[in-house]
C-alpha cells in the first residue's frame, strides 16, 4: 500500500474511532453516577466531544503513526496505547491531591477504559481488515 492511501486510511479509521470514542464517552456520563435525564443530554454529548479531544483523540494520534511508521498494528499494541494513556491522563488528576484519592482514581480509571480502549480496538480493527 503507497503512503497516500496508508494515511487516507489512517485518517478515515482516527474518524470512526474519534466518534465511537464520543459515543462511550457520553454514555460513561450519561450513566456513571445515575443520572440519566433528557434534559442533561446536550450537556453530556458536548463535554463528550470536548473531552475526547483530551482523552480519545491523542493515542488515536500516536496510533497512526505508529502505524505510519511500522508496518503494522497489533492489537497489544493499541491496547498498550490506550492503558498508558490512560493511566497518565488519571495520574496526572490524581497527583494534585493530597491525601492521594485511590477510590476516585480507581473510579475514574473504570469509567475512562472503555472511552479509550474501545476506540483504540476500533482502529486497530478497520486498519487490519484495510491491510489484509
């Protein structure tokens, strides 16, 4: 595969997993605590988006290019990507508490996995079937 059509590819699978990320993201909010309300909807989908720029978006980046450089994604490699993201972007909130908050930490870690891992796996996906 030229590069052109590598990064055409890449750019189209960070699309689908930037949006499955928003998806989990707003479904982690919309339900973490319960709270589900239609009211609250709008509010929950647009933190959605403003927070997967902070927590989807950047390993879905080294993803690509990792995937750019190597010729090829492995699926322990995506899933390395997303829990050390996450563990730095859960850290970095934790260690600005003293006491450190273990309970709120291990919380915050059960309800980001999903919006992290889920759209790493996604990308990983569509490239392996574009690859094969």
């Amino acid at each position: 595969m030229e590069i052109n059509q590598t990064v055409r590819t890449c750019i189209i699978a960070i699309a689908w997993a930037w949006l499955a990320g928003i998806a989990c993201l707003f479904l982690s909010l919309q339900f973490s605590p319960p709270r589900f309300s239609f009211d609250a909807m709008y509010g929950a989908l647009w933190t959605s988006v403003k927070s997967s720029l902070l927590y989807v978006l950047p390993p879905l980046l080294a993803l690509a290019a990792w995937r750019l450089r190597q010729r090829r994604l492995d699926a322990a490699i995506a899933v390395l990507a997303a829990c050390l993201w996450m563990v730095l972007t859960v850290g970095w909130w934790a260690i600005h508490f003293n006491p450190f908050p273990w309970m709120a930490t291990l919380r915050n870690m059960v309800l980001l996995l999903p919006s992290i891992l889920v759209p790493c796996l996604i990308f990983w996906r569509l490239l392996a079937r574009k690859a094969a």
